[in-house]
C-alpha cells in the first residue's frame, strides 16, 4: 500500500474550470435519465457567465488563502445569487439549475484530472506494478443545495490536496 498526495493548485482547478461549459444548452444526463434542457434566454445566460467568473475567482481565493475564508466568500457568493434570483423573478430556478449543475461538473472534472495523474503501473527494479485498488481520502458532499455544493468545491480548493492510496500487484 502507497500514499500519494496530489496537490490541487489553481492550474488544475483552472483546467477543470476550462473544461466546464455553462452555455450549453442542457445539463449532463443523470445516469439512467433525461437531460435538462435549459432555456436560451439572454437574462438567465448573462446572470449564469457573471457567476460562473465569480465562482472561479472564489475558488482561486481559496486556493491561495485556505479555508478560513471559506464561509465568508460563500455567504458573500450566496447574497449575489440570491440578489440575482430575485431579478431574474421565474427563470431564477434555471439560473440557480444551471449554476449547481456547473458546480457538480466542476468537482468531478477536477478529480479526472487529478486521477490522470497518477500512474496505472510502476516499476521498482525488474518488476512492474499495477494499480490495483485506489481510495480517495477526500470529503465531498454532492448535494441539491448550490450553497453545500459550492462549500464543497471550495474546502476542496482550500485544503490544498487530495490524499490517494493505491495498493499495488505484482504484473512482471
């Protein structure tokens, strides 16, 4: 059994970000259902862009300040979203939809790309080792409240690593 930290800097949260599209046109099918479809209205896509920048810069303050500013940046975060519901008045569920959904993909992108870097095999000498379990020593809450789902990505980017722990076979 090995440890292995992978450390979470805002280059790879970047990416991750980069990777998420929240002007598409509907949200990722739940294993075994439908997508949502969301509605191409200009109100609901500005307010979505405008939060998903503030999301990103939430997120890079939490990398380089940790998790003491957690709380605070998400009730600031949460104050703007509900300001911003208010005016959108009916398509403020759609822009709230939209936003924990982005959230959502935001974390399973980031855990892609920190998984990808690992190594599936090492070799110590003559011999190769393939990855044969893997644990994750994280704490995340996928959660249908956007307030909990943001803390989540948030204490992710604060904490500053994700702890793996891959037990090795023998192959060669």
């Amino acid at each position: 059994m090995s440890t292995m930290t992978v450390a979470v800097t805002f280059d790879l949260l970047s990416e991750a970000f980069d990777k998420v599209d929240v002007t598409k046109r509907a949200a990722p099918a739940a294993p075994g259902g439908a997508a949502k479809a969301y509605s191409r209205a200009p109100e609901v896509e500005a307010a979505v862009n405008d939060a998903w920048i503030r999301i990103k810069s939430m997120v890079e303050r939490c990398v380089n300040q940790g998790k003491a500013i957690i709380q605070s940046e998400v009730s600031a975060f949460m104050q703007y979203v509900d300001s911003t519901s208010k005016e959108l008045g009916a398509r403020a569920k759609e822009f709230r939809d939209r936003l924990l959904d982005g959230i959502r993909e935001m974390i399973t992108k980031t855990f892609d790309l920190m998984l990808k870097a690992l190594r599936s095999d090492i070799v110590v000498g003559q011999r190769t080792f393939a990855l044969k379990t893997l644990d994750l020593e994280q704490k995340l809450l996928f959660s249908g409240s956007l307030q909990i789902s943001l803390t989540s990505l948030c204490e992710l980017a604060g904490s500053g690593e994700l702890t793996v722990t891959g037990s090795y076979e023998v192959v060669t």
